[in-house]
C-alpha cells in the first residue's frame, strides 16, 4: 500500500477502515494517519482494540498490510482535506458532522431497551437518525433528508403514502430475514432497494427451532409447570417424552436457516431429511448426510419432526394443511420457525384435538400475538413462543450491523451484500 505523505515531512499511513466512529477517526488523524473507508476491512471494534495497544498506529498499518495480503478491496475514499498543524500540511479526515449525514427514518424501534439503545448508538455512526415522530412533526424537513427506511420488525409496514413522501428515499433495510411484511412491486417502482439481512439470524433462528423440538419432546413447559405447582402426585412415568436422538427430522426449506439446523441436528444424530421447491442442495446435503425429497409428502410420511423454514410467499402460504397433516404421523411433531401463514392454523388445530399428530411448536403464528381466545392456546399438546427466533443479543446486533452494511453499499452505489429483489 502506497503511505501517504502526512505529518512534518514524515513519511505516514494510510489505514483502510469500513466503519470508524469519530472519535477514532480523530485519534488516528493525530497520530498521522490519512484514512481510507473501504468496502470491507478494518471494523470499529478491531480500530479500537489496535489504538488501545498501540498508540503510534503502527499496528493499524500492519493490520492494513495484512488485509491487503488478502485482497480487500480498498474502494472508497474517505474524504481528506489539508489542514494546518504548527505550519506543516497534514492530511486530517474530514469529520462529518451529524447534519450531513444520510437520514435514516426508524421504523419501530420502541422502548428503552438496553441492546435498542446500544443499536440506536451504533446507527448514529453513519447516519442521521430521524424517528417516525420527528418526521410527522417537521414533514416538509425532514422528507427530504431521508435516504433510507431502517426497519427493525416487521410493524408497520411500509406504505404508498410514506413512500411518496420521501422523495430522496434509496433503500429499505429490513433487519431480518423474512419481507412478507414488504410489497416488494411498489417499492421497487419508486426506484427504492430493499435489503435484508439472511447471515445475522440464521444461528439464533436455527436455535429457536432446536429449542422448540427439544422443548415438545422432553415436555419442558409441563414440567416446569409441575415444578412451579409443587405438584407432589406427578412421577416422570406418567408423562413420558421421546426422544430426538436418532429419530427422523424433516426440514422444509434448506436455506440459510435450514442448514444450520441440520448442522445442529447432525449433532443429535437425527436421520436428516429435506424438502426444497426448487433448489436441491447438493453440497449441503453431503456436508450434513442429508437425504433430498423430492415430494413433501414423503418427508412428511417418514419424519418424526418436521420442521418449516421456508419464506413466507404466496407459494408456501397454507402449505401444510388439512391433508398435509393427515399425511404425517401420530406420533410426529410440526415445527414452525418461518412465518404463521405457512400453516392453516384451523387445521391445525383440528388436527391436535383430534391427535391426528403428538404436537406443535410454533415461535410464529397468524396474527401475532393470537387473540386471547384462540383454540390453539387451549391446547396442552402445543409450545407457542411470541416470535423469538432472532431475539437475542448477538442476533440483533449483527442485524443492525448486516443492515447498516446494506444500506451504506445503497447509498454508496457498491455492491449491495443482500438485496431482495420483487418476484
Ligand atoms: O424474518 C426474520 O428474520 C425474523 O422472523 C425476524 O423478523
């Protein structure tokens, strides 16, 4: 890497950086380094352990060499600009300051959470953030500032009146994996991207699904509820569990998600089989011992567990029904992780008073959160979790992360990581 002439005549650095807060920027701007930002390479947490341990810079400068060694990609200049220091010319980064930042509206980032306001403190790097109050108080304003829509769930949606009025709108970050939420057609007709975010929830959404079969078979809930109860009468005999060592699980949809759940489930020993609509794995299915069906009716003949994990289109809506069920066996448990509307949930329900199958776990259901006097919430053969597949700490940081990567590639006119395009 070329050093930039920098500081009283000596020769400097240049530090290639993806993301830096200002505050390191400056520091490094001290000690005489002219900054890079760069598609990939120097993260914000690498920059401050490096400063921590050395404070000439001397350690960014090899971190830089090492990333260059493997071929990343230093694209885009950071803005420098001459500035005086003690008669000599230094390249000092231009600092933005916070008005110049792209705006960014925050859809739905409630509460006083201590990870939202971590997340909040994190999107402030790189963008301006203007809440959905700010902007119905100062429309005429704020509009035009707004580059991108930053979603964190999935309420409320995005619709043709905020979209018409956000006339320098580029892109809609959706952090999560799933845009069912998203008319993906009128967006895109107002020249606007969407991206989400496939890498940051794939392990926590893999968990969930893991937790919930583990929870069904071993009759976690009942037991803890025994517990709580103090219940003397019960003995294990009486509500025996089965096991999922060794038994059969059927994955319906090998994405992402899919396959990291066969990877968890290639650890309990299990029998993997998978169902996909169009793509059959190939790599996938060896890395795991997966075996492909190609008809979801023999999955759903032979598996034990089945679980969903497709995306919610208008292909996979209602996908297991009335006769689907009735194909899978007595004894089997159905695993929802995707989205509520994948199952006919009456059919469901029937299918668990009459036991056609042992039970269901869902973490998804139609609507969320079910009316209060849902039949399916008088079932004792269900686990029903509030959509928690990416609600942890890890997954929602690499979520804004994953998001924020998406949105300054829009912004920036670089690739874009994770686009959802319309069908
Ligand atoms: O789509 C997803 O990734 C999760 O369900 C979070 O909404």
């Amino acid at each position: 890497m070329q050093a930039a002439a920098v500081g009283r005549g000596v020769p400097g650095r240049l530090c290639a950086v993806r993301s830096c807060a200002q505050a390191e920027l400056r520091q490094l701007s001290d000690l005489g380094t002219s900054v890079t930002m760069c598609d990939r390479g120097v993260c914000v947490t690498e920059i401050r352990k490096l400063l921590a341990v050395d404070s000439s810079g001397s350690a960014i400068t090899s971190h830089v060499h090492h990333c260059q060694k493997r071929n990343v990609d230093y694209t885009q200049s950071y803005k420098t600009g001459p500035s005086s220091a003690g008669g000599q010319t230094r390249n000092v980064p231009k600092i933005m300051a916070e008005q110049e930042l792209p705006g960014v509206l925050i859809l739905d980032i409630g509460g006083t959470h201590g990870v939202l306001e971590n997340l909040v403190a994190f999107l402030k790097k790189h963008f301006r953030l203007i809440t959905m109050k700010e902007f119905l108080e100062n429309k005429k304003e704020m509009s035009k500032k707004i580059q991108s829509v930053f979603m964190f769930e999935c309420r409320p949606t995005i619709d043709r009146e905020l979209l018409e009025s956000l006339p320098n709108l580029k892109v809609i970050a959706n952090s999560g994996v799933g845009v069912d939420h998203l008319d993906l057609k009128m967006i895109s007709n107002f020249g606007v991207k969407v991206t989400n975010t496939p890498h940051a929830v794939a392990d926590s959404t893999a968990d969930i699904g893991m937790a919930l079969m583990l929870a069904s078979a071993r009759r976690l809930v009942e037991g803890c509820q025994i517990s709580i109860s103090r219940d003397t009468k019960y003995f294990a005999v009486d509500w025996l569990g089965v096991e999922v060592t060794r038994a059969t699980l059927g994955i319906i949809g090998m994405g992402n998600i899919g396959y990291k759940v066969a990877q968890r489930a290639k650890a309990f020993e299990m029998k993997i089989l998978y169902h996909n609509r169009n793509q059959r794995k190939k790599e996938e299915e060896q890395a795991v011992g997966a075996h492909y069906c190609e008809k979801i009716e023999d999955l759903l003949q032979q598996s034990d567990f089945v679980m969903l994990v497709v995306n919610l289109t208008p292909e996979t809506c209602k996908l297991i029904g009335k006769r689907e069920l009735g194909l899978m066996k007595p004894t089997a448990t159905l695993i929802n992780i995707s989205r509520g509307a994948v199952i006919d949930q009456d059919a469901l329900v029937e299918a668990l008073q009459k036991k056609v199958i042992m039970a269901a776990a869902l973490d998804v259901t139609y609507p969320e959160p079910l009316p209060r006097d849902h039949p399916l919430l008088k079932l004792d053969n269900i686990i029903i979790t509030p959509h928690i597949g990416t609600a942890t700490v890890q997954a929602i940081r690499m979520m804004a992360e994953e998001a924020i990567t998406n949105m300054l590639a829009v912004l920036n006119g670089q690739p874009i990581p994770s686009e959802v395009f319309p069908r």
